[in-house]
C-alpha cells in the first residue's frame, strides 16, 4: 500500500521528533535567556571584538557589533550551533533509511514485500524529512519561549525564516547519508562516508571563512554550510539562491540513492 | 504426471562474488524447474549456494549470468508482481526488534496491502505463538514461527522458505510439516532449503542436491531412497572366514565389507547374484537388506572421488 513505509517510519519514530525538539528548544531558550538585556549583550559585544576576526569569521561573524544586536547573537548562538547538532540527527535518520536495515537484515524480509526499491528509500526519506522539519519547528517553540523570558526583542518573521532555513541543510545532510547508504553495503562504510563530507564541508566553510583568498576560501562553493548562512537570514532573510541550490543538490541525492539501490544487491 | 508450467525456472543462473582479492563462484549455471504444486527440497551443506538461489529468486541480488523465472515472469524484471504472490522465510530472519510480533503482522500487512488477520492469528495459534511479545523478547523458536506467520499469512501461491524449521521444537516441526501438507493439497508450491534431511523425507516431493554451487542431482525423494546402494547384512551358522573379506571386496558393486564374527556386512551396489554366488559356500541363517537413509544418500552425493555426484544427464532428465 502506498505511504505505508511513511506511515510505519512516523509512526515509529515520532518520538525522536520531541526528543531532539525539545532538545533543541532547550538550547534555544537558554540563548534567550543567557543574556537578559540589551546593556549585556554590548559587554558580550566588546568581549567578542577582542578577539581575531579571523576566528570571528570563521564561526560567521562578519562584524563583532553585530554581536550588539540580538539577532546577531542568536544567529551565532543558537542557528550557528543547531545545524551541528541537527547533523548528527540526520546521519543516525539518515542511515535508517536503508543503511541500519540493511546491516540488521531486515531488508530481505522488506524487500521481499511486493513493494518497489524506490519506494522504500522515497518514503522513508521523507518520513525523517518530516520529523526533521518537526524539530526544528519544537525548537522554534523554545525560542519563541525564551523571548517570552528575556528582555531581548527579535522579529518573530525573522526567527521564523531563520529557522526555516535550517530545513534545506538538513534535508541534505539525511539525503547525502541516505546516499551513502544506498553506495555502500556496508553500515560502517556508510556511516563514515557521510561524516567525512559532512565534518569536511564544516571545516572548508569554517577555514575558508577565516582565510579569504586562500585554497579553503576558494573551496567552500563546494560546502554545502557555506550556503546556510544564518546570520545573512537574520539579517535581511531567506537567500532563495542558497535554498533551491541545497534542495536542488538533495533532490540530486536522493534520485541518485534510488538509482545506487536499485542496481546492486542487498545484503551480501 | 502431466507437466505443466513449472513455477521457477532457472536457466544457467549464475552468480559470482568479486572482491578486490578474489572471486567467488557461488551458484554456476543453474538450470532448475519446479512444478506447481509439489513440495521441493533443495539440500546442501552451508556455503553450497541454497541461500544464494533463493536471494536470486528473491531479486535481493542480481545475477551474473543466466536468468530466473517465477510464475512465468523475470524475477528481476516482474520483482514486484512476483513478491505479491510469494511467501519468504529468511534462513536468518531478523525483524524490528522494538514492535511486537502483531505489530510487525500489521505493517506487512499493510504493505501488503491485506485488511484481513484472521489468518495470521490462525497461524498464530496454531504455533502457539504470542503476538503480544516484543521481537526483541522473542526466542530463536518463536522469532522462527513469526517469520512463517509473515510468509504464510496471505496464502501464497508459492512459499520460498530458507531452512524454515531451524530452532523449531520437535512437536513444531511436525506441525510445520503438517501445514506443508496442506499447503501442497491446496496445490500450492513450495520451496525450502534444507539440511535436516528428516524433514525433507517426511515432506518433499522432490529434492535438488547443490553442492559447491553447483546442482548435482534432482531426484524424487522416493526415488532417492532406492537409488543405487543398500545396505547386506547376513549371518551365517558358522564364523566368517576372514579370506572373504578380500574375495568379496573383489566384486563390483560390493564395497565397504565388514565382518563380525558370524556377522556380515556389505554395502552393494547393482545386482545381487554375484555377492550370493560369492558366500554360496555358507549356510545363510538370516538375511537382511536395509535401504540407505535419505543422510546416507546425500553423504554418498558429497564423497570425496565424487563418482555419485557427476551425473549430469540425470540433473537434465529431471530437472
């Protein structure tokens, strides 16, 4: 029956959605929270501005007074760090696509199902899309609850798009690792090949930012964190550009995770 | 018996293993038919290629050469239609191990598109089997029943089952071969591989011999059971002379001759006269003639000179 692997996937796993929501809603009123007026965050501005821009640059920051404003500390507090955090939830939903299954066995009795490969891998997909996208919007709550606890104002739009745009990134991050998956027969292999991209493109991203001009710099076209940019978003919002291009490149992936699976054997 | 379109076919299925370091040859032109309606046992030791030819089927891996149909149809090309009329029990059936054994009943059903579980709580109870015990919970045995509930539960058409009586309890093993019964008088088909050689006696129709990837023989079981050799045991009213030992050993077709006091053993294969011409000079108290066990068969398939094995015209006869 068609959407039942989506269904089954929800059904078991809705759970992971309110813990990693809550989670990350706990992070996001913590940063509220942390600083509980504008004067603070000035001193947290000047404590900033002492250090290298280099290194500023290298965790997004492109002007430490920018640290002064409280999107601009949320954006390096909290956006900067969730997408780290939401990395890890996408390798581990990432390899339950097939990956997990796969190593258990599990899949031969799935695959002996009268259902199409394809089929497995889309659904499933979009099971932990869903429940990926059900994170971020529980850790949206966090922060909309933080604010309600804090002096500090931001523009609820702006929160919003902020965290809306963690969604493209992440979808990403489960499809390049249902795509290992799909490559590779075994899970270890899988799972490494995935954190190998994802830390790589975060260290390309992250050096580059530190180094203009040099060879990272010159790189980080090809790290997909170079085209999150949360600070960017907060401050004039959703860079339409860098979202087609990250669901572009997911959609690549997982049409390619289809074509891998459906080509080579299971389990051997 | 009049033959009509065999359920699986295979036509020099071949499937090769390569890693960097070597390649493994684990199934080599397999050419196989199996009827509607009968119960087929395909034997052999692990490694010998049985788990391999039922992931072919399966579509769960692709050929390297050669090609297998199911009801007619490419098992890789028709995979989908295919699955919708199979029931598969894995050889190692692994299941989600936090849902309980209805849970996981459900889902396939679901997939499977199936309203009714009427018949999967039938099967249930008749394995006295617990569906409200999570998978993780379950023993070796009932994961096993679990697995035939699955395959079972929507009444296919032909049941593919790897060593489907592994970790099954005595008492469950004849139910399970009770129900195989039922299944082959409803004139549906079944596929099992084996090597509890009891089971597939008690069962099988016909059984196909696999040794090192390749198919050895395919005989019916009865037929199996009167193939070639027996076993002599005669006892005389004085000792056996020692000398007969040579002497008998000397004619074709005897083999394997033991003497114990009065007693004599022999394992004959063809005709009887020359072996009675050759102990005419005793008085025969008692003959007896026992048929080989299905276990003595296979083993004689897997000698070491491999003179039984290399029958190829037979595995063409009844293939």
């Amino acid at each position: 029956m068609a959407g039942e692997f989506f269904k089954e996937t929800v059904r078991r796993c809705w759970r992971q959605a309110v813990y990693w929501g809550v989670g990350m809603g706990l992070l996001g009123l913590y940063i509220m929270v942390v600083i509980r007026d504008v004067d603070m965050l000035k001193q947290y501005a000047e404590l900033m501005a002492t250090m290298p821009p280099a290194l500023l640059q290298a965790f997004g920051i492109a002007d430490a007074a920018a640290m002064a404003t409280p999107e601009g500390f949320i954006s390096f507090g909290f956006y900067g760090y969730a997408l780290l955090i939401l990395a890890v939830f996408a390798v581990m939903m990432g390899m339950s696509v097939t990956a997990n299954e796969e190593d258990d066995g599990v899949l031969d009795v799935v695959l002996s199902l009268p259902v199409p490969r394809w089929r497995v891998v889309v659904e499933k997909f979009l099971a932990f899309a869903l429940i990926g996208a059900a994170i971020t919007v529980i850790a949206f709550g966090g922060l909309l609850l933080g604010m309600q606890m804090s002096e500090l104002r931001v523009e609820v739009g702006r929160l919003a798009l902020s965290t809306l745009n963690m969604v493209p990134p992440l979808l990403l991050m489960i499809a390049l690792t249902v795509f290992c998956g799909a490559i590779f027969r075994r899970r270890t292999t899988a799972l490494a090949a995935a954190a190998v991209v994802i830390v790589a493109s975060y260290f390309i991203n992250f050096l580059g930012a530190a180094a203009a001009g040099s060879l990272a710099d010159s790189l980080r076209a090809v790290s997909f964190f170079a085209y999150y940019d949360s600070e960017s978003v907060m401050r004039s919002g959703l860079n339409a550009g860098n979202i087609a291009l990250l669901l572009a490149a997911t959609a690549a992936l997982v049409a390619g995770s289809v074509w891998a699976f459906q080509r080579r054997d299971i389990g051997v | 018996m009049v033959q009509s379109d065999p359920i699986i076919q295979t036509e020099n299925l071949t499937k090769v293993y390569t890693s960097r370091r070597s390649q493994t040859r684990a199934l080599d032109r397999l050419n196989l038919s199996v009827q509607p309606g009968e119960i087929f046992g395909y034997l052999g030791p692990n490694g010998a290629g049985k788990t391999t030819t039922i992931r072919l089927l399966l579509d769960l891996i692709r050929p390297t050469a050669g090609r297998a149909r199911i009801f007619g149809l490419d098992a890789q090309a028709h995979a989908v239609e295919i699955h919708r009329r199979v029931g598969f029990l894995p050889g190692e059936l692994s299941l989600w191990r936090s849902l309980t054994g209805l849970q996981v009943i459900r889902h396939i059903a679901n997939v499977r598109g199936m309203r009714d579980l009427r018949c999967a709580h039938q099967l249930a109870e008749r394995l006295q089997l617990d569906l409200s015990k999570r998978v993780r919970d379950y023993s070796s045995g009932n994961r096993r029943k679990l697995g035939l509930v699955i395959a079972m539960m929507h009444e296919p058409e032909l049941l593919i089952l790897d060593e489907p009586t592994n970790g099954l309890d005595p008492l469950m093993q004849q139910e399970f071969n009770q129900m195989m019964r039922e299944v082959r008088a409803e004139g549906r088909t079944v596929f099992l591989s084996s090597h509890v050689l009891g089971e597939v006696q008690a069962i099988c129709d016909r059984v196909g011999i696999l040794r090192e990837g390749e198919l050895r023989a395919v005989e019916r079981v009865e037929r199996l059971t009167h193939v070639d050799f027996r076993w002599v045991e005669m006892r005389f009213r004085e000792d056996v002379p020692a000398a007969w030992r040579e002497r008998l050993g000397d004619i074709s077709g005897v083999s394997e001759v033991s003497i114990d006091g009065t007693t004599l053993r022999v394992r004959l294969q063809g005709d009887f006269d020359p072996l009675l011409r050759a102990v005419s000079g005793g008085y025969i108290r008692d003959l007896r003639v026992k048929e080989p066990t299905l276990e003595e068969i296979f083993l004689t398939f897997y000698d070491g000179d491999g003179k039984r094995a290399a029958q190829p015209e037979r595995v063409k006869e009844l293939a």
